[in-house]
C-alpha cells in the first residue's frame, strides 16, 4: 500500500537522518454498513539513526504519522510501532 512510503517521506521531512528505515504497513478491514472498510491501519517502523536520542526519535515518528498525508486520507484508525536500532 501507498501508506508506508508516504509515512517514510515524511519521516525524512521532520528532520532526522536515517541510515536505514524499514517501513511496514498492516491494515485491518471489515464490513462497514454493507461494503469492506479499512478499520484500522497499523505502521511498524525499524529506523537506524546514528545519534538520534530515543525521545527524539519518538517525537518525530509521532509526528511523522500526524502528518503523513495518507494518514490523514484514511477515516480510521492509524497505530504506530516505531523501533530505533542500533
């Protein structure tokens, strides 16, 4: 799907540079009022950014998902699990 790219650019954009980022998106449908919904979207994030404090690191994934403009299309639920490795 088109969320995860959309997420890894934005994740660039707050500012932090990435070695690595590995960027999986897990989406959930069901049946809503008759048709097949997305009901849930989840994005799994391994980032390796040398020097990045983990807070840090936090903040702009969380950031990154406010503002990823996929995650704003999307009228559901977006979770985030976001890994910093070393």
């Amino acid at each position: 799907m088109l969320h995860h790219g959309a997420f890894s650019l934005q994740l660039q954009q707050v500012g932090l540079k990435a070695e690595s980022l590995e960027t999986v998106c897990h989406d959930h449908d069901d049946r809503v009022d008759g048709a097949v919904a997305i009901t849930e979207s989840k994005l799994v994030l391994t980032a390796k950014i040398p020097g990045a404090p983990e807070e840090t690191f936090r903040a702009a994934a969380e950031a990154a998902k406010e503002g990823c403009p996929v995650s704003k299309l999307y009228n559901t639920r977006i979770l985030l699990e976001a890994r910093l490795v070393a």
